[in-house]
C-alpha cells in the first residue's frame, strides 16, 4: 500500500479539487486523473443535446402517429355507426404503402418470424426474446450514437485525451442514468402519452442500463490508465491508484456505484432474472440503493456540474413510489367503511387459480388492463402482473343492463358509486404462482381468504371500437386478456356505440377441464343480447374429457390451431376493418404476428400483442 504522507517535500496533491487547470504551473501530478482539468464540458453539453434530440425524434413521431390514428379510428368509429355501408369504405387502406409500413417496420420481428419466443436453455430457464424490427432500430440509433459521442475524441498529448476521454464517458453515463430509471417506472409518463407498453419500456430500461455500464466501465478504465502512469512520491502503478482512493470518498463512492452496477447487470441477465424472479427483484432494489447513492456522492463530494441530474432520477425514484403506494391506499381502503380489499382465492383445473379481490371503493378500467398484485405472505417485498380477466362495479353494472330498462328517472343516469370487484386466473408456475395454488389446493369445498392488494390498472390502451371485425387469439391463461374485450365490444354493439360487427375468439387450450377458468363470465357472455349473432368462440383442444358436458354455442375442434388459415378465413368474409388481438406464448404469439403480416398488404388489417417479457 501506498504511504498516506510523502517522505519528500512535494506537496500532497489536493484529489477533490475539480477546478480545471491544465497549465504549467499546475504540478498536481493526477491533474488530469481527477476534476475538470482536460475535459471538455461545452462539447460534452452540446452532446447530451444532440442525445435528447435522438430520443426525442421517435417519441415525437409516435406522438404524431398516435394523433392520426386516433383521428383516423375515431372517424372511422363514427361513420359506420351511422351508416352500415361505411364499412366497405374502411375495409382497404387507402394507400398501398400503408401495408408494405406494417409488414416491414411496424408489426415485423429482427428476422423471419422470431420475437416473444424465448430463448431457452430449459424448460425453466429462458435466455431473453428479440425486440421487434423499429425497436431494433431506436436501440442501434441511440447506442451508437452513444458510442460515437464517447470516441470523438480530438488528437492530443495522451493524458489530456484519456482525461477528456474519461469526462465524456462520465458525463453520457450520468445522462443516461434520467432515462435507465425513467423507462423502469410503471408510471413512467411516456407511456400514458404514446400508448406503449411497460413490456418496451422495460426492454429499453435494459438496453440504456447497459449504455450506462458500459461509459461507467470506461470512465473508470480511463481514470486508472492515467493514475497508473503517475509517478508521486517514488511511486507508482497500483499504488497510485489506491493513493488516490485512499484520499479520496468521493472516488470510494464512485467505485462503489461500479460495483453495484455490475451487480446490477450480473443478475439481471435473462437466465438469472427468469429463473431466481423473486431473488432478483430483491437484489435488484438492494443495488439500486447503492449505486444511487454512490453515484450521488460521487457528484455532490466533488460539486460536479451533473449533479442536477442526479437530483432528477432521485426525485423519479421517490416520486413515482410514493404515488403508487397513493394510488394502493385510495383502491385498497375505505376510511369511510373502515374496510381493506377482501382477496379470495379458489384453486382450478389445470393448476390454476382464481383470484378475486373485493374492493371497497369503485374500480374502473379499459378493457385488456393488467393489474399488480400483493400477496406479502406468499411474496413480501413484490408484486405481479396479471391480466383482469373480469372486473363489476356498479356503475358497469348499470351500463350492462342500460339498454334492457329505459330511466324512469335522472337518478338512474347517474354512475353508481360503491364497492367492486376485479377476478384473475393465474396458472401455477414457479415461485409466487405455485405457492398461491398449492395453498388453495389444500382449502377443500371453500375459498382461502388472504390479505393483499391489488394495484392498478395499467395498459389497455388498444381501442377496438372503430373495427367492424375482431379476431381475439388466446392460448393457455392469456383468455384473461381477451374476455375483457368480448364483453365491452358486445356491450357496445348493443348500446351503438362501437362498430365492431363480427367478434371472434379463437382459444388453445390442453384440455376441455381448463374451461372452469371462464366458464361463468362465458355464461354471462352468452347471456347478453345479440351474442350468438356478434359473438363466435371457437375451441381448438388437444384433448377432450370423457364424459364432460360443453356450454352450447362453442364451436370445439379437437385439433391444432393453425393462425394463418383463421385470419385467411376471416380476412375473406371481414366487415369493415380488421384487428387481430394475441396473447398467449411467445410461440404462438409469433405465429399469429407472421399470418397478420403475410395478409396487411389485401385489406385493412391492424395487430396487437399482449406479452410479460420481463
């Protein structure tokens, strides 16, 4: 170890002075190891400029996107309520480019067919899924203008270039860290305002937490190389280094945000993640914790010009959390009834679980909304997201049955405030899942009561309103995200409200017993008006169960669901434009997305998927 005091008369050099001073009469032997001294902060600004302009061009595109579709649906939406023969008009794109837009930019995956399926190395151990074709390429934009911002390095004396070299990687990074946090938020803003999913976001939250590493890794590499090279007090190499971290807490806390950054990336790998999910997100905050505060003092030990930014994703961190846990308390409680959400859980065929929570206070959402869930005696310090297979309040109530009973009365116009409920089906897997079923496995002739929370909703920004035909793909428990759209299309058809003519829904299922999962919301389905002439659901099962009575109405195919020929078979007898909804895995999600866009290019044909990647 390096000697804490000189043996020499050379004055100790003074590590947290940052004050740029690249002058000759500057003997601080790490100069250019530590500070401003090198660096070029107006280019670095002017980089992060130009930074937010790149993430600004495809925000402010879809922003335009979003604008003319929802002109483009709405208008659609109202003239074929108001004429039937409107819907020819909107059964074709207008423009032949439209189509070719989709098939190779919007909807198309990297290459071939390839996105939700995972990668695997077990059956309980995936690797990651591919971003589709337009994420692809956001992420190379950004990711190399990231790199081409870090080596534009003009030509000087080797120190000076490694120093400025070593402040434009530090300063990218701490930029980057706004959006790394940012795009991992539930309530990030971005995503209300573009209609994306958290599913993309999160990915993006990947994709810029591995830019940040990557500048942290070289912003750390740059100031060794240069420490390495000083020679203070007949010393050098590695003892300088530790001279200077021994001098230094702000560099201690710099390097303890490095090592929890790659803590942070370690883990966070697909395998890891997947495998070990509760493990992960624990360690996950844990080292968010760390890296955070180490890359706060770092900045505010030294008073680093980026330290505003600092103070920016800190107030997103406490921010968004604070306003969830808001959102949890207004749901979840009834200062008024002195009550807390009721959670009551019934184990179903199939390994599966119906989860019903009780809400005291009136909920409300958009079809094809997921929720998250607290279970903190099967799961402490997560929550889960799940699909709202069904939700009742009263105000919904009184829409269902508004075209049944004329108001006698402007009481009866009113919306019904009062206690609700919100259903899902979850099917036991690993870690909470598993435990949940188990439990409620063991509860015989009764439901298992717990205590929890739900938060919500989120999502369900895709409005099938203005389509005249519907395709709904479900496979396995993803029929949960596609009831919701059933129910409000039909209910809609019925008070004239949307155009959808023709719904069909297409469901893969292992065998007829998994029916349990829907079998009362399918009951009250086929019990609203007008069902049997909207509404077709179709079966495709692997096996069938001797002896079990089907639900009328269903059209059962014991046989492999084959996507292209259901969408080629309803493009040809479409009403109106089309939408193809999915969700389901990865595989069959990918299936349905090929059948979509071999056909985009003959009529107006819009897709959507559903997916939890994360």
């Amino acid at each position: 170890m390096a000697s804490t005091q000189p043996t020499s008369s050379v004055p100790i050099p003074n590590i947290d002075d940052v004050h740029a001073n690249s002058s000759q009469s500057n003997h601080d032997p790490f100069k250019y190891s530590h500070g401003l001294t090198g660096v070029d902060l107006p280019t670095n600004y002017l980089l992060v400029h130009i930074l937010i302009g790149t993430a600004l061009a495809p925000v402010l595109i879809s922003i335009l996107f979003r604008i003319f579709t929802t002109i483009r649906n709405d208008r659609r939406r109202v003239s074929t309520i108001t004429s039937g023969q409107a819907l020819n008009f909107w059964a074709k794109d207008r423009y032949d480019w439209v189509g070719q837009l989709k098939r190779y930019l919007l909807y198309a995956p990297i290459w071939r067919k390839r996105h939700n399926r995972e990668f695997r190395i077990s059956s309980a151990v995936s690797l990651a899924t591919l971003p589709t074709r337009l994420q692809l390429i956001i992420i190379i934009l950004y990711a190399g203008s990231n790199v081409a911002y870090c080596l534009a390095i003009p030509e000087q004396p080797g120190a000076q270039r490694m120093a400025e070299f070593r402040g434009r990687c530090g300063h990218l990074a701490a930029f980057n860290m706004i959006f790394t946090v940012l795009f991992a938020l539930r309530n990030n803003p971005f995503i209300w305002l573009l209609h994306v999913s958290y599913d993309t976001f999160n990915m993006f939250h990947r994709w810029t937490a591995r830019i940040v590493f990557t500048e942290a890794l070289a912003h750390i590499f740059a100031f060794m190389y240069n420490t390495y090279r000083v020679n203070y007090d007949g010393q050098g190499g590695w003892d300088s280094i530790s001279w200077v971290l021994d001098h230094s807490l702000s560099y201690r806390w710099g390097l303890a945000a490095f090592i929890a950054l790659s803590i942070l990336i370690t883990h966070s790998l697909g395998p890891l993640r997947h495998a070990f999910y509760e493990t992960f997100l624990t360690l996950h905050r844990l080292s968010i914790i760390v890296a955070i505060s180490g890359v706060y003092y770092h900045m505010a030990k030294h008073a680093l010009p980026q330290l505003p930014w600092a103070y920016l994703f800190i107030t997103f961190l406490i921010l968004e959390p604070s306003i969830r846990a808001l959102r949890i308390l207004y749901y979840n409680s009834s200062w008024r009834q002195r009550t807390w959400t009721k959670i009551l859980v019934e184990a179903l065929p199939g390994e599966a679980t119906r989860v019903t929570f009780h809400l005291p206070r009136s909920w409300n959402a958009n079809p094809g909304s997921h929720i998250h869930i607290y279970l903190p005696r099967l799961a402490l310090w997560s929550s889960h997201p799940f699909s709202v297979a069904w939700a009742s309040d009263p105000g919904q109530m009184a829409l269902d049955w508004g075209t049944e009973k004329r108001p006698f009365s402007i009481e009866d116009l009113e919306v019904k405030e009062g206690p609700s409920t919100v259903s899902c089906v979850i099917r036991a897997r690993t870690g909470m899942t598993r435990a949940l079923y188990n439990r409620a496995s063991r509860v015989k002739n009764k439901d298992l009561q717990l205590w929890g929370a739900v938060e919500g909703p989120y999502g369900g920004y895709h409005s099938l309103d203005s389509y005249g035909t519907v395709v709904l793909f479900a496979a396995g428990v993803g029929i949960t995200h596609q009831l919701s759209y059933v129910r409000h299309l039909l209910l809609g058809h019925n008070n004239h409200t949307v155009a959808v003519r023709k719904i069909l829904l297409v469901w893969c299922i292992p065998d007829t017993s998994v029916l349990a999962w829907i079998q009362l919301w399918l009951d009250e389905i086929m019990a609203m008006r007008n069902s049997r002439e909207v509404v077709r659901i179709r079966l495709y099962v692997k096996k069938m169960v001797d002896g079990e009575a089907l639900p009328m109405g269903l059209d059962v195919r014991r046989s492999r669901c084959e996507p292209q020929g259901v969408v080629d078979e309803e493009i040809v007898s479409m009403v109106g434009a089309m939408c193809v909804s999915v969700c389901g895995p990865g595989a069959f999600s990918d299936s349905v997305r090929a059948a979509v866009r071999k056909r985009v290019g003959l009529r107006s044909v819009d897709f959507f998927d559903e997916a939890f990647t994360y």
